[in-house]
C-alpha cells in the first residue's frame, strides 16, 4: 500500500485534502500536527509557549519527528506535517510527497473561519508560529519549506476546490503506480 506525505502552512486545506484521501483510498491517516498539539496539553502550554520551548530545546521536536519517522518506516499511511515529506525525503522512505500552497490572504481567512477570532490577531499568531518553526527547521535540520524540490506534487488551493486537488493526487498516484 502507499505511502502519501501531505504538507503545507497553516490554512491551505491539508487536513480537508488528508481527509479526503483517507476516505476514497482507505488509506490511514495521521496528523503530525495532533502529535505537537497533544505534547503542548500534556506539558499544560499553549501552542504559542509550547513552540517556544521548542525554539530552546531541539530534543522536543526531534522526539515528535522520531515517531514521524517511524510512522514513514512502518508506510501504507497518509502522514500531514510541515516535515513529512521532507522526512520521507532525507529518510529515503518510498511516499508520494505533497506540497499544498495557498495565497496568504485567503489561508488567514480559513484559519478565522476555522478557529474564529479576528484577521489581524491570527495573521500575527501565524506569522510567529510559521517564524519560528521555519527557523527550527532550518537550524535543527538545514530545512527549508520553501525548497519545493523534494515534492512530487505542489498544488495551490488558492482557488482550486478540495475535490479538484484529491483528483491530482489521485492522478499522480495512478501514475506513479503504473510506472513502478
């Protein structure tokens, strides 16, 4: 069975394409991102204390991308993280890797539709949260989101429906299959 890493920034409809896949493939899925969210309860700190934390101590978040890491191993899963497919890569694990871009106007407008609050106050809680892991990731591990190069699939969201983009993973996922 496949392996399909799905990645993107906050508000670009990864969950809702995870989703997706899940259901028409049968394919499990597993969000990285519950796993950094149930760290942060468990320790009793927010997301925003709980990144910072992670800024002081590289130990954290190489805990949390050793269990991704072995989740890619075991594969037959659909695995949504900013690193996934950056793992898979560097880990050399056989996945389909998907990039989800989306135009930063429109991802601050789904993240209030989805978590409420105003524009202004999300666009500067996301814009610390995306700083400082992009600043993690590159310190920690030389990665830098914005190399597209490890992907077999960017789509943009902006404008393209989530059933539009489950089609192109689809299609690229056939293809892949028939030429292995």
């Amino acid at each position: 069975m496949t392996t399909i890493t799905v990645g993107g920034l906050p508000g670009t409809g990864t969950s809702t394409l995870c989703k997706l896949l899940a259901e028409r493939t049968q394919i499990p899925y597993i969000y990285a991102g519950a796993l950094f969210r149930e760290e942060a309860r468990r320790r009793g700190m927010t997301l925003a204390e709980f990144g910072a934390l992670c800024q002081r101590d590289p130990t954290i978040d190489q805990a949390l991308d050793d269990r991704q890491i072995g989740l890619l191993k075991r594969g037959a899963i659909i695995l949504e993280g900013r690193l996934s497919g950056w793992l898979a890569n560097r880990h050399k694990v056989d996945a389909l890797k998907v990039w989800i871009t989306c135009d930063n106007k429109e991802r601050i407008r789904r993240i209030v539709q989805r978590d409420g609050g105003n524009a202004d106050d999300q666009l500067k809680a996301t814009e610390a949260r995306e700083a400082s892991e992009a600043d993690r990731y590159l310190r920690y591990y030389g990665a830098d989101l914005n190399d597209m190069s490890r992907y077999d699939l960017v789509l943009d969201s902006t404008q393209t429906a989530p059933e539009v983009l489950l089609e192109n993973v689809l299609a690229a996922l056939a293809t892949r299959k028939a030429t292995a």
